[in-house]
C-alpha cells in the first residue's frame, strides 16, 4: 500500500495503530504512541516480532512476551499511523478474504 512506511504487522506499528485508528479511536492514544524497537538478548538470534526470529539466515517460530522485548510495548513505529491508512488496509483485507472465499467455493469438495 501506497503510504506505509512499514510492510510488516507488528504490535502497536503503523499498520495495526492505523487500524485502530479506524476501527476504535478512542482506544488510542497518539501522543503516547512511541517507536519500539525489538531488543534482541541474544546477538546471533535476530527478533522480528515476538514470535519471529532469524539465526544462521533462517526463520524460526518461537514465542517472547512483548515486555520482553520492547520497553515500549510498540515493535514497530506507530507515528506515522492515521485512521485513513487503516481505512485502506480494511477494505484491501475485506476484498482479499471476498476473493478468497469465492475462489475456495470453486474447489470440488468429496462427499
């Protein structure tokens, strides 16, 4: 999407805080949103979210609490997040997850 600065869903980012701009505003506190960064406690496990991480130039799934890995609770930058982006990101899920169920309508399914 035009616009974003991240590409990635990350907690409290740009994309899910621009989603909540549009969906629930008044749960969402712009002066208090703050960058956070990822904090790895380990220097060859690279942490991508707190559920990805890269070691030896591949992913792996493993899960950390947010606290531990952000002293902000953000693992992403949600300033530059505005309800009209989180209007565009709901309307390209909303036509994706539609052309989805219509193209899985069309598998044959076995009684």
């Amino acid at each position: 999407m035009d616009g974003l600065k991240e590409n990635t869903f990350k907690h409290a980012g740009e994309i899910m805080t621009s989603v909540m701009l549009a969906l629930r505003p008044d749960l969402v506190d712009m002066p208090a949103a703050k960058k956070g960064l990822l904090n790895s406690e380990n220097a060859s496990i690279k942490m991508e979210t707190s559920r990805r991480c890269k070691f030896q130039g591949y992913h792996v799934e493993i899960f950390r609490m947010s606290k531990e890995l952000t002293d902000t609770g953000a693992m992403g930058d949600p300033s530059e997040a505005t309800k009209s982006k989180g209007e565009e990101i709901i309307n390209r899920w909303v036509e994706y997850i539609s052309n989805f169920i219509d193209e899985f309508k069309k598998i044959p399914l076995s009684a």
